[in-house]
C-alpha cells in the first residue's frame, strides 16, 4: 500500500506543472525568454558611422611671395601748398586811369603782349612840348654854329646853344618813356589768374592791377619743423604726394629759408617739381621727410585681402591655404606691412581672391 502511494507522488510530482488550458508552465517561458535577448541584443547594438560624402576641395594655382623682412625708411609727413615758380604781380609804372582792360583771368598770354592802357594825355602833351623845345633848339644850334664861322658871336655862345639841345632831346626821350609807361604789357609767357583792378580805376605805383604766372614751371613750398630740418639738404630729392594727381611726384629742394618763422618756428623749405598732366598751382600735398629706417615684414599689397574691419592673408602650408588675421602698416611702391600675424619667410599667396576656402589646395605657378 505504501509502495503504491510512494509511486503515485512520484509520478505527480515528476509530471509537468500544466497551466490552465492544459500547457506546460515550461513551454510558455520559452518564448518570452527569446525575446528578452533579442531586446538585449538589440539594446546593445552600436551604430557604424558612415563615410563622409563632402566633396574634396579643387586644387588653385597661384603667384607664391615670401614674407621678406626689409629696411622701411621711416618718414614724417609735412604738408605744403604747390606755386609756381615764376609768378608776377603786374603794376604800373606811372600814376594814370585805366583806359582799356583787354585780359580776364584764365587767359593765356605771351611776353610782350598788351594787357591794358593807361589815359596817355598828359604825358602826350608833355611829349608834344619836349618835341618843340628840341626843334626850337636844334635850329638855335644851326644858327650859332654859323655865327660862330662867321666869327660873329663867340664859342661860349656856340656851347651854351649846344648844352640846350641836348636838354631838349633828353626830355624827348624821357616824355617817350613815361608815355610807353601808359602801355603794360606781359613780363613773361603764362596765364592771368587773377585781376585785381578795371576800366576806370586809378592805376597807381604799388598798387597790383593784374596776377600772372608760368602753369609749366611748378614747386611745392611747405612749412618745416625745426626737428625735421637737418635732415633736408640742397638738392635732395623728397617724395611729394598729390590728392589728384596719381603719378608719382619727387620734388628737388632748391630752397631753404634760412631764419625761422617767428610764430610757427617753421622754416620754408621750396621743392622744384616736373611738369606733369594734373598737376596745377594751388593744390594740397604733403612732402615725405626721411626720418630713419625701420626693418619690417612686407608682402606685396595684392596679398591684403579686407572684409570689414579684417584684414587677412593666405599663408600656404604644406601646399595648403591658411587664414592669418594681421595687422598691416604702411604702404609704399606696391609693398605693404605686416606688424602682425605672419613671420619671415612664409609664404603668402599673392593675389588672395583666387583661394575661397581654409584648407584648399594650393599649387605655386
């Protein structure tokens, strides 16, 4: 009986627990199972980045320049007004009213040529009579001189009638001048710029009736510091820079005040200058004074690019372009400075608008 029962608990107990429905317990864990692992599975998966698709840069060909340290000649500016060299005030000689005006300002004239007439009746009159006292005498002398062959009057007579005749003739010549005084005409070839008097105003000595001078003939005239005159000598040649006038000038110092100027303390320093299209009396320039020279990086200017405020180059490295922000200085004869941003002997691409990117490849022509 025992034996029996044993058995049966046995058997129960080795029997698979079955669920409601009849389905073992063990056959439902199976599935649920195997999908936690795939959860896991796929929980731990780790994405593959892929390849990068950008596309490479294309490759430019541009003028390479090295970074050269040069000796800059440091220079202070001084400013000055451009005259002409040859330029006259046209006064008359003789007091009288102006009878006819034939120039206006702007005007060309030559040497020699009328500029204006001065009311010649006085001295005409005074001419007339000095022509009378010199006929009067010359028959006087004819007179005598027979006389005196006739032995009827003595030599002293004869001399005296001599000395009254010359008188005369002098008074002729001096009425002649006085009377071509009435005539002013140009002293040189150039151009009427200014006209200070007109028909009918009394002329007078010292008193500038017209302004003429000479376009062709050209200087710059500045006012010089103390500081910076022992620097300027005769015959030196000064760079000089005119706003309009976009060739390159180079003035020739043939003048230099000797004393100073009692409330500027300035000296007048006077540069001849060539003739040159642009280039007329009265513009505004400065004059570049050589102060010492100053070793400094350059580039050529075309290598400065500005966006803004910005200012920056192209430095080629390992045949790659580089942006460098720099600091630029001053700019003379196509060259530029560079007080920031680059060193000695890097190279820097010339004409910088061909490079578009940081990194783009960069062959030297």
């Amino acid at each position: 009986m025992n034996s029996i029962l044993s058995n049966s608990i046995v058997r129960r107990t080795a029997s698979p627990i079955r669920a409601a429905g009849g389905v073992p317990r063990s056959r439902l864990l199976k599935p649920s199972l195997l999908l936690w692992l795939a959860l896991g599975l796929l929980g731990c998966r780790r994405e593959v980045p892929k390849a990068s698709t950008a596309p490479a840069l294309p490759s430019v060909s541009a003028q390479l320049a090295a970074v050269e340290v040069q000796t800059l000649t440091a220079t202070e500016e001084v400013v000055g007004t451009v005259r002409a060299r040859l330029r006259s005030a046209v006064e008359a000689k003789i007091p009288g009213r102006i009878e006819t005006l034939r120039v206006v300002p702007g005007q060309s004239v030559k040497a020699g040529e009328l500029l204006l007439t001065l009311d010649a009746r006085e001295v005409q009159a005074r001419l007339d009579s000095a022509l009378a006292v010199r006929e009067q005498t010359a028959r006087d002398l004819q007179r005598i001189s027979q006389l005196v062959r006739d032995g009827a009057v003595t030599q002293a007579d004869l001399d005296a009638t001599q000395a009254r005749h010359r008188v005369a003739l002098a008074s002729v010549t001096e009425a002649e001048t006085v009377l071509a005084y009435t005539q002013v005409t140009a002293p040189f070839d150039g151009v009427i710029i200014r006209k200070l008097a007109d028909v009918g105003d009394l002329a007078s000595p010292g008193r500038s009736l017209l302004e003429i001078e000479d376009p062709r003939t050209l200087r710059f005239e500045a006012d010089v510091p103390e500081a910076l005159l022992e620097r300027i000598v005769f015959g030196a040649k000064l760079p000089v820079s005119i706003a309009s006038v976009t060739n390159r000038l180079v003035g020739v110092v043939s003048e230099i005040a000797p004393v100073a100027e009692s409330v500027s303390r300035t000296f007048r320093v006077k540069l001849d200058l060539a003739e040159v299209p642009g280039l007329r009396a009265g513009q505004f320039g400065r004059v570049s004074v050589p102060t010492g020279g100053t070793p400094v990086p350059q580039v050529p200017a075309t290598a400065v690019l500005r966006k803004g405020q910005m200012e920056y180059v192209w430095v080629v490295v390992d045949r790659r372009a580089q942006l460098r922000i720099v600091r630029t200085g001053k700019q003379q004869e196509g060259r530029i400075e560079l007080l920031s941003g680059v060193t000695p002997s890097e190279q820097v691409v010339v004409d910088g608008r061909v490079v578009t990117r940081e990194g783009q490849p960069v062959e030297a022509k």
